[in-house]
C-alpha cells in the first residue's frame, strides 16, 4: 500500500491529524460539533486530498466499465453521479467507486490506498479495448462539498454531484487557494458522523473480506439488477432472488454516558446476555453526533430481533434501527 497522502492543509490552525484509514489529512480543526453544524448547514468544506484517483479514457471507456462492475453504465449521462463496486468471483466486495463521466474521461475516487489494486486489476482486463487507466492520485485532491453550498467551482474543475453534496476532482497545487477562498474546513470525523447518521457504508469500515453488497442496503444504490454480466452476479442474482443475506447493517443509538466510543470491531450482544454473551455482531463505524449524541454502524446477524435491546463492547447499551430489512 502506497505511503498515505500529507495534506497541505494539516497546517491551518487547530488542525489535528487523522489517523487509520483517513490518515493524511485532517480530523478535525479544534472544534468537532461547530464542523459538523457548518457542512449540515451547507457551508465549510471537507478535504478529502488522501483519498485515490483513477481515470479511464479512450473510446471504449464506458462500455468496457459496463462489463466490470455492478452499476448500469454503458449509457452514463456526462455529469451525472453513480457510484459501483467490483466484485470477487464468489460476490464479496473489493472495491468501491464514486464515479462521473465528462464526456471524455471516466473520473473515480476511492478509498485511500487501494487505487493500486483497482488499477492492477483494470489493466489486467483490457485485453483489446480502447481505453487507458490512470492513477490521477498524485495531481488531483478530492474535496467534498455539503449539500446546499454555494461555493462555485472553476469551469476546468469536474464536479461529482450527490443528493449529499459535491465531490470536486480539484488540480492539488489549488488545494491551499481553494481552502483560503471556500473555509473553514471541516474535518473528516465531522463528515464521518454526517455519514454515519445517514447509514452510509465505507468500503473498509463497513465490510470485510466476506461482505456481500445485500448486507449494506446497496442493491439499487451501487448494484444495478437489470445489466449484463459482471463477476460475483451470480451470487448477487441469487441472493436476491431466492434467500436473505446472512448480516445487515444497523444503525445503533448508543448510550451517552460513556467517555469512550466503541471502536471498528467491538462486538455486539443482546443486552439480556451480558458482555460475556454470543456475538451477534460488531461495530462498523461509531461517531459523536452534534444533535444524536453517540451513534454507530453496525453489522449483526439478520435474525437478531429489530426490538432487541443490545450492547456493544464491555457493555454500552443500545438500540437499534433497521437500514436493511430482515
């Protein structure tokens, strides 16, 4: 995995670095719930400079991504956003893109570091298509944009629009100008939370090496059911057609008298079991919210009753509601 991107803009003032996964840039800059209020209220932004850039161009690009991965792209407006997954023979999630086409280039970010692996693997199917993949990473910083900003990119700029905002593939020699020009940023936690509470998943914090799309509600989102082939549908097709996945992400309340949140892997039980009890569970993602107070992701089994009470780690109490039915 490549070494971590360093942020230009760990330097501005009451900046304290990421660590894990957003390693790089910023989690937040001295003031988490004052960060989240302003991208809820539609101003600020979010630089998200760590994260990896692939582009795919060339005559064929749209029809040769159509054949690997599982959104319906072989017709994709220029500018309109989708995003996609690539998936393992046996239907686990690899990777995950949060794609725009401009007309000419396909533009993708990704999670950090794993841009190395995706284009190994593009570049292993070309075989005679006309296309061309490229790691943009080191040239292009993505930024984010909340919904409801009014911040104007420059016309040269490709811009990824969501019902949660704007995702700017911004030349990272402007990244300092664009941030003196659009502040005050926000962190990442503070995006993370507005995440979380919108049961978002994150490739790498919400799944795992046997993650099936079914588990995380992005059937219809990231998995088109009416396409041509691609590798793992048959798991796809046959899940949704004939059985239920075996977890499904929740979206927990947690109990707010803790100091501490639980962290990415901290097992989840019925509360009428204790903290020694089975495992049904663990946590994905947990987040301190600026209105909800303490809230998390989480994956459980899919027969672990919707009125449960549960608790997660040494004995956090908390509720649940559902993201992915039953």
């Amino acid at each position: 995995m490549p070494l971590p991107t360093k942020s230009p803009l760990l330097s501005l003032p009451g900046a304290v670095p990421a660590e894990g996964p957003d390693e790089g840039v910023a989690a937040h800059y001295g003031d988490l719930f004052r960060e989240q209020r302003m991208l809820a209220d539609g101003s600020g932004f979010v630089d998200l400079s760590h994260r990896g850039v692939v582009t795919v161009t060339g005559p064929d690009r749209l029809s040769w991504l159509h054949l690997l991965l599982t959104q319906h792209v072989s017709e994709l407006p220029p500018g309109q956003a989708t995003e996609a997954l690539i998936l393992s023979p046996h239907g686990h999630v690899e990777h995950a893109l949060y794609l725009v086409d401009d007309g000419e280039t396909t533009w993708a970010h990704v999670e950090p570091g794993t841009q190395e692996a995706l284009i190994a693997y593009l570049e292993s199917m070309k075989f005679f298509y006309r296309v061309d993949v490229a790691d943009r990473t080191a040239e292009i910083a993505v930024v984010h944009l909340p919904a409801g900003s009014i911040a104007e990119a420059d016309a040269d700029v490709v811009v990824r629009e969501t019902p949660h905002g704007r995702d700017l593939f911004l030349p990272r020699e402007r990244l300092e100008a664009f941030a003196g020009a659009h502040g005050p940023a926000a962190g990442v936690l503070a995006l993370e939370a507005l995440r979380v509470e919108a049961h978002r998943p994150r490739l790498g914090l919400e799944t795992d090496h046997r993650t099936i799309p079914h588990e995380l509600g992005l059937i219809g989102v990231a998995v088109h059911l009416q396409k041509g082939c691609y590798r793992g549908q048959e798991t796809v097709a046959r899940v949704h057609n004939l059985g239920k996945p075996p977890r499904r992400l929740v979206f927990l309340h947690l109990d707010g008298s803790g100091v501490t949140l639980p962290g990415h892997g901290a097992p989840v039980r019925l509360a009428s079991d204790g903290p020694e009890g089975r495992r049904l569970g663990f946590v994905t993602t947990s987040a301190r919210h600026h209105e909800l107070g303490p809230i998390a992701l989480a994956l459980v089994k899919r027969n672990v009753p919707l009125d449960a009470a549960l608790i997660v780690g040494e004995g956090t109490a908390a509720s649940q509601e559902v993201v992915v039915e039953p």
